[in-house]
C-alpha cells in the first residue's frame, strides 16, 4: 500500500504541472493571435481612410456607395474596438464601455456623406424626370423609336412610383410638373407615352384634394375630355387611363364633379368609353358612370338622355352571348359585373315619375331580353363558371325583380 500511494502522488503532480504548462503556452498563442489581429486591423483601417482607397473600395464603379464595403468596414471597426478593450483588462474594459464613444470629425463626415449619397432628393428628381426628359418634348414629337418612346415610359413609370407619396404629388404642381403631364396626355404619336402621363395625372389627384385644385388650374379636366373623344384613340388602351385620371379628378370632390358633368362628361363616357373596342376602357367608363349618374338630378337626366341604359344593355347581351375571344375571362367577368351594377343603380336611384324614358329603357324589349339571357347564362353555368360572380347574380335577380 505504501509502494502504491507514492507513484499515485507523484503522477498526479506531474499531470498538474503539465496543464499549468499547457495553458501558459495558449495564453502566448492567444496574445500573439490578439496582437496580429490589431495589427491587421489597424491597418485595415488606415487603408480604408485614406482617399484612394475610399474611392476603389468602398464605391462602385459607377461611383456610388459600395455598400457592403461599408458594412464591412463598421463590421472590423467595432471588432477591433472590442478586442482592444478585452487586451487592457477587465477593470478598464468595463469603465470604456459604459463611457460613450467619440466619433471623430473624419468619420462623422465620411458616414455622412456615405448615407447622403444614398438617399434620393425625392422633389429634386421629380423636377429632373419632369424637365429633362419630360420638358422639352412632352408629347414625344421628336421621338422617333420605339425604344426612344420606352425609356420615356420607364422614366414616367418611375415618376408614378414617386407620386404614390402624399408630399410628392402636392409638390408635383409646385413644380410645374403637371402641365408636362398633360401635354403628354395629349401625345399623338405615341400610346405607351400617352397612357404614362395620364396614369401619372391619376396617382397624383387620386384622394389628394391640393393636388386636385392645383390640376384643375391647369385646366386638366378639359385636357383629359378632349382626350377621351379623341377618334384617333378611340380604341387604343390608353383612353382607359385617361377615364382612370378622370376618375381619380372628380372622385370625392363634388364641385369638380359639377364640372364634370356640366362639361359634357358623362355623355363622353358613354359615346367614347362605353363604345371603345378595348374591354378594360368599357369597365372603367361603366365603373365612373355609375359613381357619377347617382350625384344629382342633372346626372342622372343626362344620364337618362345619353341612352346608357340602352347602350349598356346591347353591351352586356353581347358579352353574356359570345364572349370575346381577344379579351381573357377576368375582363369578360369584370364587364359583366361593372354592367349589371351601373344598370341596377340606376334602377333604384332614379326617379321614374320625372324620367319617362328611363321607364322606357327599362321596359324595352331589347332590355328585357338581355336580362333572360344573363339569366339563362347564369342558370346554366356556363362562360367559365359564372355561377361564382354573385355581384353579377345578384343585381340580375334584383332587377328582375324590380321590371316583374
């Protein structure tokens, strides 16, 4: 027992001393790692200071922010800054990171250029679009490419973008950067620049009562009925964002919708939209008729006198018959729906003792075959299941109901 206790001790003594060993020579390889890394990083930093390297590294080769060079750079600043104060010790550490950081001079100004060049003067680049691109030709007179007339659309698509803003759209006019737009409404060359503008002109006004009176003095509900009974573009798609602009004008704004109407509106609507051959220009028209024939007397007469009950009902016959094989299923729904809504609005909002020939309208046989048609279609299933539109079911059975 003696003879083995001995050899016990002095093992485990041995073993101890080898860890105590062991661990000074992980602490050297840690200090050195520790040093070269500051060293490296020390370095690293030097070179992203000085102004050649800020120019190579830390920007493209456009010249803009390289942002993930950036990153980086924050990344290594902020490791570094750590390691630094683990290397002084805890007592110091501690004290160090409870005191606030000084930013120097240098890298205030280099973060803040960095972060200014990267964010877009919103006022500025609307009045560039607006000027330069826009100004100087806005109907695309002297276009004479098609990708000429695309990079103008790109560029009025990326003005909308910019107007879905609410600040945006109010500086728009303070700019001077409507009566571009309305000249572009009024292209004669070009459909795709024509449609750009107007969609512009909507996005600006829509819901955004400044932006209305600032348009209205520029005389855009003029432009934009002299563009709808433009023959020339009768039938192109872009007559329906010029409804779409109109829409977006009168909506929510009774005294330009009073205009709207004196001026001839909705009689344009349905000479120029309800006829177009394009489906979607015929679903917006249907869709503002029916907002304006309900707002006044005088509507709903003018409505009565332009003969859209009539105009609607050979439209929505022709629809529920055959179709249309240029246009896709959701747009031949959407008509039929816009069409039974207008028809059934004007059926309860009008006045029946003082319009004698809505009465006849409504009674007429064209009528009342168009609504045993859109009942047969209905009951049959048929045109890609119709039996799911339950607006469109539901005003058909409530007119019905009405005329029995």
């Amino acid at each position: 027992m003696p003879h083995f206790s001995h050899p016990q001790k002095k093992h485990t003594h041995i073993s101890e001393r080898e860890r105590e060993i062991q661990r000074e020579r992980d602490q050297k390889k840690k200090e050195k790692k520790r040093e070269l890394f500051l060293r490296a990083s020390s370095d690293t930093r030097a070179k992203m200071s000085s102004e050649n390297s800020s120019s190579s590294s830390l920007r493209d080769s456009a010249g803009n922010p390289n942002w993930n060079a950036i990153l980086k750079w924050s990344v290594d600043e902020g490791l570094r800054q750590e390691a630094e104060l683990k290397a002084k010790g805890g007592g110091e550490m501690k004290e160090k990171a409870q005191t606030r950081r000084t930013i120097s001079e240098e890298d205030r100004a280099f973060f803040l250029k960095a972060i200014e060049s990267g964010v877009v003067d919103e006022v500025k680049r609307i009045k560039e679009i607006t000027e330069k691109i826009i100004g100087k030709d806005p109907r695309g007179e002297r276009i004479e490419t098609e990708e000429e007339e695309e990079e103008r659309v790109l560029a009025l698509e990326e003005l909308r973008d910019r107007l879905e803003s609410v600040d945006n759209a109010k500086d728009l006019g303070k700019i001077g950067g409507l009566e571009p737009l309305l000249e572009g409404i009024q292209s004669e060359k070009w459909d795709g620049i024509r449609a750009m503008s107007a969609e512009c002109v909507a996005v600006s006004v829509q819901n955004h009562p400044e932006a209305q009176k600032n348009a209205m003095a520029c005389d855009a509900l003029n432009v934009l009925l002299l563009a709808l009974q433009s023959e020339k573009h009768l039938n192109k798609k872009s007559n329906a964002k010029v409804i779409y602009a109109l829409s977006c004008l009168v909506r929510g704004n009774a005294e330009v919708m009073s205009m709207f109407v004196e001026s001839d509106g909705i009689e344009s609507l349905a000479k120029c939209g309800l006829t177009s051959s394009v489906v979607k220009t015929r679903v917006k028209a249907a869709a503002l008729l029916r907002h304006a024939s309900v707002t006044s007397e005088e509507a709903m007469k003018r409505t009565i006198d332009a003969k859209v009950i009539e105009v609607v009902a050979t439209k929505l016959s022709v629809n529920v018959e055959s179709g249309s094989s240029s246009s896709s299923l959701t747009d031949l729904a959407q008509e039929r729906e816009s069409y039974a809504r207008l028809l059934l609005d004007i059926a309860e909002r009008v006045d029946f003792t003082t319009n004698e020939d809505a009465v006849n309208q409504f009674r007429s046989d064209g009528f009342t075959q168009t609504l045993r048609e859109s009942r047969k279609v209905i009951d049959d299933g048929a045109n890609g299941g119709i039996t799911d539109e339950k607006e469109f079911i539901l005003a058909v059975d409530r007119l019905r109901n009405m005329l029995e």
